[in-house]
C-alpha cells in the first residue's frame, strides 16, 4: 500500500459523514491500532481502552442508541455545550453548523425535519462498518490530563486511517450514552466514555464528503516568540 505523506495526510483529514458498507479487514485494522498505540501520553501511562465494534455489535449497539436517541435519554460522562463558546469561537462552530447542514446536506436552518433527520445520521454512525469507542480511566482531579491524552491518540489513530486510504469521524454524540454502550459492550464503571470515531472507506461520491472545512490562519491560533 502506498501511504500518504504526513502533509497531505494533515491537510486532507476531513470527517467523513457517508461512508461505504464495505467492511475494512482485521489485519488493516490491526495496523492502524498499532500506528495509534505509539501516540504520546503523560509519563508514558497510555491510558486508552479502545473498543473497536463492527457486525451484529455494532448493529446491535446502534438499535440502542437510536431508541435512547428517539426518547432524549442521555447518560453522557462528560458535558459539552458549543453555545458556551462565545467571543472568536462562536463564528467557527456557526460556520461548522452550515457546512454540515446546508453545504453538505442541503437543509435549510429553518427546515426543522431536515436538520433532525441530519441529527438521526449520528445515530447511524454516517453508515460506518466500524466505530472506535475511546474509553479512559477517571484518576482524581487528572481527568483533563488523561483526556489530553486521549486527544493524542485519537488524532493518531484518524491520521492512521487518512495515510492509509481510509476514513473518519470523531463524534463526542456517541458520548451521550455512555451507560448504554458500557453496558451493552461489558465495560467497567471505571472507565469514562469520552467519544467515538465511525471509520471505514469513505464514500467520496457523497455530497458531505465533497465539502471540506477549512481553518482559520495560523497567525490566528499561534504566537511565535524569537
């Protein structure tokens, strides 16, 4: 396999919101798992319990998830709230929230059913073969220091799939049923579920996947000190 560099891999890493149902192979898995395992964590604890679900589980996991999504019952361990982000912050995920829904699927902001039936491809994994759950063990007052970690290996592992010719999406929407997913993949209450990534082969022919989100300038996120 010829795999991409590491700038074209950076720079075309999208989230990818169709995906083929063509399953990916153990071993491609298996190699990409491997590439991950070498992400940098806090004095070398690598605290990543990753569960890896494909087939009948994951079908299974996602008629869970559907039914819990259709009653609003959410169990997340961790709380986001994009409408906090105000001041420089809040023009970007506006913007984020257009491209998904008007540029990628064509909703308009008014369609009130366009954008829930949006919402419900959450809950279909964006027809992903396989779903990453990133588990994470909840130490005391270091939980942000293990997520830190956690957000290593996650970009490693998505990168990973990008250089070999695949695909992927970080989805903190996973993370709202936490209790339903430990319980349906037998997970310790010790173990916090921070998000999930859908990966799979990427189905470019796709409306969503012919869009991608840019970035804001350099110069508006680093400050170089000489």
């Amino acid at each position: 396999m010829n795999m991409l560099d590491f700038e074209t891999t950076v720079k075309t890493r999208q989230s990818i919101r169709q995906f083929l149902p063509t399953p990916m192979s153990r071993s491609e898995i298996e190699r990409v798992l491997a590439d991950a395992q070498n992400a940098p964590s806090a004095c070398n604890t690598q605290p990543w319990h990753v569960h890896i679900v494909s087939g009948e589980t994951l079908r299974r996991v996602g008629k869970v998830i559907a039914e819990k999504f259709a009653k609003q019952e959410f169990t997340p361990d961790f709380e986001f709230d994009q409408s906090k982000f105000g001041g420089i912050y809040e023009p970007r995920w506006r913007n984020q929230y257009k491209h998904v829904f008007t540029d990628s699927f064509g909703v308009a902001r008014e369609d009130k059913e366009g954008r829930a039936a949006v919402i419900q491809r959450n809950a279909e994994f964006y027809g992903a073969p396989h779903v990453a759950f990133l588990f994470m063990p909840s130490i005391d007052n270091h939980d942000v220091n293990v997520a830190a970690d956690m957000g290593m290996y996650s970009q490693t592992f998505m990168l990973s799939l990008t250089a070999r010719g695949f695909g992927s999406i970080p989805m903190l929407f996973l993370g709202l049923f936490a209790d339903d997913i430990r319980c349906e993949l037998g997970v310790s209450d010790e173990f916090k579920l921070l998000h999930g990534i859908s990966f799979g082969h990427p189905d470019w022919d796709a409306m969503p996947n012919q869009k991608h989100l840019g970035r804001v300038p350099v110069n508006e996120s680093a400050v170089l000190h000489w």
